[in-house]
C-alpha cells in the first residue's frame, strides 16, 4: 500500500480539536471496510488545519474513508515516503 498525508486547509466555523478527534475515531471505525490504516493526524488549531497521515490502496480510498466516516474530504493529498 502507499503512504499519503492528506492536508484540510479549513476546519468548518467552530470546530475543536475535539472534534478532528472524534473524527479520526470515526476513521479507525469505517477504514477498515476498505483495506486502508489511518496512522495519526495533526492539527494547527490556530491555522485551521489538519494533516493525516494515511496507508491506502489509492488516494481515492483514502478519501473515500474519510468521505463515509465524517464528510470531511482533504483538499490535498500527498504521496510520501517515510523517511528516519
């Protein structure tokens, strides 16, 4: 599988960091239905950002994921390659 980091360049108007963890905890629920791992996520409260670092088959799954679990889609997403 290849490694994505997803960016959201703008929570929706009152969103907490809270929230973006009930959102990954619905990710951990539904990934599994479509063969993708949700590894951790992290937030710029102050920027309104998130960045969730992803395993999918594609980038389309990965969003797919995300789409069922919460209706939060990436803006963007990025092929990456760990690095030590």
């Amino acid at each position: 599988m290849a490694l994505y980091m997803d960016m959201h360049d703008a929570l929706p108007e009152g969103a907490t960091i809270d929230d973006v963890r009930a959102a990954h905890a619905r990710d951990l629920e539904v990934q599994g239905d479509y063969g993708v791992l949700y590894h951790r996520y992290w937030v710029d409260e102050s920027a309104g950002k998130v960045f969730c670092l992803v395993e999918a088959p594609d980038p389309a799954t990965a969003e797919r994921v995300h789409r069922e679990a919460h209706g939060l889609v990436a803006d963007r997403l990025f092929p990456v390659t760990e690095g030590s």
